[in-house]
C-alpha cells in the first residue's frame, strides 16, 4: 500500500514539473500582439523637478498602438483643474504611434505635486494611466534662492554694493 501511494505521488510531481518546464519564458520587454487596440507608453511618468509658483509645464507623453485594431481615444480625465490634456484624435492603426500631452499649471500650488491623467480608449486592456510629478516652490522664495548675485564697486566711494538679478532683493554692503 505504502509503495503503490509513494508511485503515485512520484508521477504526480513528475507531471507538475514537466508541466511547469514547457511554460516559454519571454523577455521582460517582449511585445505580444492583442487581439484589439492596445495602448503602450513609452513612459508614464514624467518628473518636472523643481519649479517655481505660477510656471507651466508642459509635456508630451509618446505612445504606440501594440494591438491588432485601430485604438481610439475617446476622453482624458485629470486630477485637477490645472492639468490641461490634449491628445491624439484621429485613430492610431496597429504599430503607429500618437501622443497625449499635459500642461500643468503651477499657480496658487505649493510643495509636492501628482498630476495623474486618465486615458480612456477603447484599448483591450482598459484605461491607462499617466502622471507629471514634480514639488512647486514659492515663486519669492525659489527666485531668491537661484538668482546670482551681481557685484559691481562703486569708484567713486570705494563701497561694494550687491545686487541679485532679482528687483525685489538688494542689499548693499561697506568694504
């Protein structure tokens, strides 16, 4: 009886392993063609860095058509009001490629920033998603910070004065 049950567990994990050996293992950057429109980023993050209040970024987020039918993209939906997308319009064929690109506007916003767009087609895999991340600083505070300063001496009194190539900062320093 012992015999007959270790047989039986011995084929049993003969045919899982030989199962598990046939699965084909495919690069991680292999392309599978899908039956419909399918949407592929080449990237689906963009990091601005660091800005300053009120300035406006704008990118352009590059996409190809990896499935078998033209894919078209319907709508975009933003997290806020102060994304402003734009996109392909026309259908893209299987193999071609279209844009969606995003302008964001940094006024009245302060410290870490996540802008995520929702493109929603008619893709096989669903919505996909794309973001612009980035930190806003204060428009004072980041010119400030980055602003070279001038230094020029006065020749008729010897005095150094400095200057930022900021109009709000001036400061003026005796040798």
């Amino acid at each position: 009886m012992k015999k007959a049950l270790v047989l039986a567990l011995a084929l049993s994990l003969a045919g899982f392993a030989s199962q598990a050996q046939t699965a084909a293992v495919k690069p991680a950057n292999a392309t599978t063609k899908v039956a419909g429109p399918q949407i592929q980023f080449e990237t689906d993050k963009f990091d601005f860095g660091t800005i300053k209040q009120g300035d406006i970024v704008d990118h352009t987020f590059k996409f190809k058509n990896v499935g078998t039918q033209p894919l078209v993209i319907s709508n975009i939906g933003v997290s806020c009001g102060c994304t402003t997308p734009d996109w392909t319009k026309e259908p893209v064929m299987p193999g071609k490629t279209g844009t969606v690109t995003a302008k964001f506007n940094s006024a009245g916003k302060m410290g870490m920033q996540n802008k995520v767009l929702t493109i929603e087609s008619n893709s096989a895999a669903g919505n996909a998603m794309v973001s612009l991340v980035g930190t806003v600083a204060d428009a004072t505070t980041a010119s400030a910070s980055v602003a070279p300063a001038k230094s020029d001496v006065d020749a008729a009194d010897g005095k150094q004065k400095m200057k930022a190539t900021d109009s709000k900062m001036k400061a003026k320093k005796k040798s």
